[in-house]
C-alpha cells in the first residue's frame, strides 16, 4: 500500500459538521420535483440521499471507526448502498434532514472524545473488498463522500432545467456531466 | 429555436433564494486549505466562486431580465468572467458570502415586483454568442448557474482530500469528474 497524505482531524471535521446544515439550507422546503429529481432510471433523488447519509451515520463511518481502535482484524461489515429506499419509507424530507443532522452532531461527539492523535491514523482495518485501509483514509472518505453527495444533489437538481435552459446548455457544464 | 420546456418561476425562485445560505452553511469559517483549493492551474478555488456569483448579480441575470422585458434589441452586454480576480480583492470570504446573499434578497425583489406571468417567459432577448434566448431561458439559467457553481466548490473541496483517501479513491467518483 502506498503512503497517502496525513490526514489533519480539525480540518476534516470542519467539512463533516457543515454538511447538514448546507444540505437542509438547500432543499427544506423546496417544491417536489427538485427533492423527487433524478438522473435517469436507477440514480438517486435528493430524498434519496438524505437516506443514504443517515444509513452511513448509523453502520458506517463511527463504526468502522471503532472497529479499527478495538484492534479488530476481521473485515468491516459490508455497507448497505440500498438501505434507503426500505428505511426512509414514509418519512418527510424534513424528517430525514433533521435525523441526520443529529446523528452527524452525535457521531461528531463520539469522534472528539476519542482524542485521535496522529498516530492513531496509521491505524490499520480491513475493508471487505478494498483490503488494508488506514484510519486516516476512512475519515478523509467519510469527507469526500460528504461532498460527493452534495455534487450529486446540485447536479440532479439541474438537470430538472437542461431542456429549459434553451441554447444556454453550451455553456452549463454540470448538465453534461455524468451523460447517460 | 427548439421550444423549450416552460420555467415555473415559484419552482425557480425557491431555489434562487436558497444558494446563498446553503453555501455559507457551507463555507462559513471552513479552514483556508478547503477556501483556497482549486481543481489545478486555470481553476477557480470556492472563493473564486463567491466573487464570480457576485459579479452575476451585479452585471448578468437582473439586468438581462430589465434589457429584454424593456424590449431591447440589441445583444445583452457580455458577462465578464474573470471580474472576480479584481473585484474580491482583499475581501473576506465572509465578507463575500454576506455581499452575495444581500444581493440576491434585492434581486429576487426585483424579480417578483415584475410580475412576470408565463406569457412573458416567450419574449425574447439577444444574446452577445448564442443568439435569440428567451425570458424563461435566462431564469432557467439563472438557476443552473447556481448549482454548477455548488457543484463546483463540493467537487473542488473533495479533491483536497483526493489522495488521502488511499484505496477508497475507487468508490469515490466526484474524484474522478474532470480529470485533467
């Protein structure tokens, strides 16, 4: 495996405690075919990634985190990419912003009272398809995968008005990205 | 001209009316590393990006709507896509981020004492490049332009962390958009 930069813990979670309240600014409220938008058969809504989000707060990201300090050489449980659609059954986008918001702000408490040094990041797990990680790689993703989603939502968002942007497409970018 | 599928402008406004909040929520006190980054040499860093929505409000979407609802004939005035490289100098990114969302309370103003009905979204303006546009073309754009530019500060801030990531890089495709 090769060395990857050193994470910096202060700097990584300045992004993850933003990411909800970014997202709440963005869509709470919104009309619903911007939060029911996709990109095409099989890609997600905004409502569906909000969804997606909260299934990482709760199986994911803290614990893998745990799993890697206990020492554990097992592989992490497997991430269920699809808990959404069953999980999120019924519930308002409102809802859904609001449970990730505190679970983001509980797991954020959980990770601050770890006092993680450094060195902790050089910490070794086992991912069930990547193999060795470190525990600086799992926070720098936890992040990245944070503002992944957020390009997904603004991008689907714009697609609603490709058609309605007229001979401006030539000079949008974001609605050629990802084409199918 | 193709038609184009008609703009709601309530549809439009709700989003208009959220960028700027969703992006200081954003970038509010984020550490310089996430302010500065850019995707390489020629890119914009999201401080970049603030000047340039700035500049937007100033120079590009109210006065166009104004030129083509006076019944201008004439091409809009073009857009100056470099402004910000002057304008924001020395300015905070708070700063920045408090000038664009002023800016774009009064614009919205703006737009709704027009009272624009869905009829005057055909009526036509003459743009410097792509040739005849129509009202609801502008406002459509107006709002895409928002969210490529969201897109935009996410995907660039992600990059920062591109490396850090180590063997997740593979499930990370914001990563990848744009390679160079």
């Amino acid at each position: 495996m090769t060395q990857s930069p050193k994470l910096n813990l202060n700097e990584a979670m300045a992004v993850l405690e933003r990411t909800p309240a970014s997202l709440s600014a963005l869509l709470l409220d919104l009309p619903e075919p911007w939060i029911r938008a996709t990109e095409g058969e099989g890609t997600w809504s905004p409502y569906d990634v909000i969804g997606h989000l909260i299934h990482g707060e709760r199986t994911d990201w803290i614990p893998r985190v745990q799993h890697i300090v206990a020492g554990e050489t097992r592989p992490f449980e497997k991430f269920d990419r699809f808990a959404q659609f069953t999980d999120s059954g019924g519930q308002s986008l409102a809802d859904l912003l609001l449970t990730f918001a505190e679970l983001r702000k509980k797991n954020l408490a959980t990770l601050a009272e770890m006092n993680l040094t450094s060195d902790d990041f050089d910490r070794k797990g086992m991912h069930p398809e990547l193999g060795e990680v470190t525990l600086g790689q799992l926070l720098a993703t936890w992040v990245v995968h944070d503002l992944d989603h957020v390009v997904q939502v603004a991008r689907t968002m714009a697609k609603v008005y490709t058609e309605t942007t007229g001979p401006w497409i030539d000079y949008l970018s974001v609605l050629r990205d990802r084409e199918r």
